[in-house]
C-alpha cells in the first residue's frame, strides 16, 4: 500500500473544505494544494503545484490553499498518496469558468469560517478517521465524507459558488480512483465515496 500523508488542505479545500473539512477539498477538498509531500514525489505532482502556484490567485485564495493545514490541526487524519495526487491534477487542470470562482471574497468568507471552526473540524477527522475500517483510503474516505457531511450546512453563504467546484473537484477524483486506484478495497471505497455530500 502507498505512503499517506498527514492532513493537507487539499480535499478541506476543494471538499469541505468544501465545507468544513479541501475541498478540495475536497475539496479540500482538501482540499487543497500546499506542501509538497515528505516523501517521494514525481513529475506530475510537481508540475500541478508549479501550475497552481503560477495562477494569479487572490491571496485570500492562495492562504485558502496552501495555509489549510494549519487551521485544521490534525494529528490522526492523513490523506493517501492516490486521492492525493489526482486531486492536485484535477485543481490544476479547473476550467477557466470554475477558475473564475475562486474569488478573494469567498476565500476570505472560508479563511474565516475555517480559523472559527478548524480545531474542531479537526477533532473530528481524527476521531472518524480513527474510528473508520482499515484500509487507509477507506478511513480517509469515512472521516472526508462525514465530516464534510455534518458541516456543509454552515459553509459562508459567500463560498457556496467555490463549493460547486470542489464538489466537481470530488467526483472527478473519486470516479477516477474508483477504477485506476491499485488496491481493490480502495477502488470500491472510492466507489463508495463519488456520490460526495
């Protein structure tokens, strides 16, 4: 099974980020790209964060991205090299259209909402993740979704249009993994997983 990472912002925000967990995501979810990974990394995550570091982001959006991590202090929930990386790829690849999204005002709205709430949104990504079926992917996937799940409803009426894209951002990524993801119990946890919140 491939390495995971600590909690990076990804998927809070492009996914709960996307409300309260990247988000990217999600979407986080995570997300979600910040800090490259500890350990090894190769061309295409690095050519993603070079891509996504080169767009002319707002600050609040670029703070939103790279600086998640530090308002959701994690210290169980990790996210899996997998989603990891097709996330990077799928935030870097966003439309112009949904580019156009990621506006200063609704950053700030999520910076904001994230600082009030990340310790306990924190809390409970680990608690899930703890909580959540081996393998790894599957206990990402349990403690993402629920906890994206249970703060969706409070997200800044301002971030809603960037939660649109990190839902995108989600299914993209989960419907990819859910047939290229190397483990079987993690193809059908992502399977699980597409629906999203």
């Amino acid at each position: 099974m491939k390495p995971s990472r600590t909690f990076k912002p990804f998927l809070l925000t492009a996914a709960v980020v996307s409300t309260a967990a990247l988000g990217a995501s999600l979407l986080s979810m995570t997300s979600q790209a910040q800090t490259l990974p500890e350990h090894a990394v190769d061309a295409s995550q690095l050519t993603a964060a070079t891509r996504l570091q080169a767009a002319p982001l707002p600050p609040a959006c670029q703070e939103a991205i790279f600086k998640t991590q530090d308002k959701f202090p994690t210290t169980r929930y990790t996210v899996p090299d997998e989603p990891w990386n097709a996330g990077l790829a799928a935030v870097s690849n966003l439309s112009e259209e949904d580019q156009a999204l990621l506006t200063g005002p609704a950053c700030a709205a999520w910076n904001k909402w994230a600082v009030e709430n990340g310790a306990a949104v924190a809390t409970e990504l680990d608690n899930r993740y703890r909580n959540a079926a081996a393998p790894a992917c599957n206990k990402w996937t349990v403690a993402t979704l629920a906890t994206i799940k249970k703060h969706a409803p409070e997200v800044p009426a301002e971030y809603q249009a960037q939660e649109k894209v990190a839902k995108k951002v989600w299914t993209e990524v989960m419907t990819k993994l859910s047939t290229t993801a190397a483990d079987p119990a993690c193809r059908a946890s992502y399977n699980t997983a597409k629906a999203g919140w």
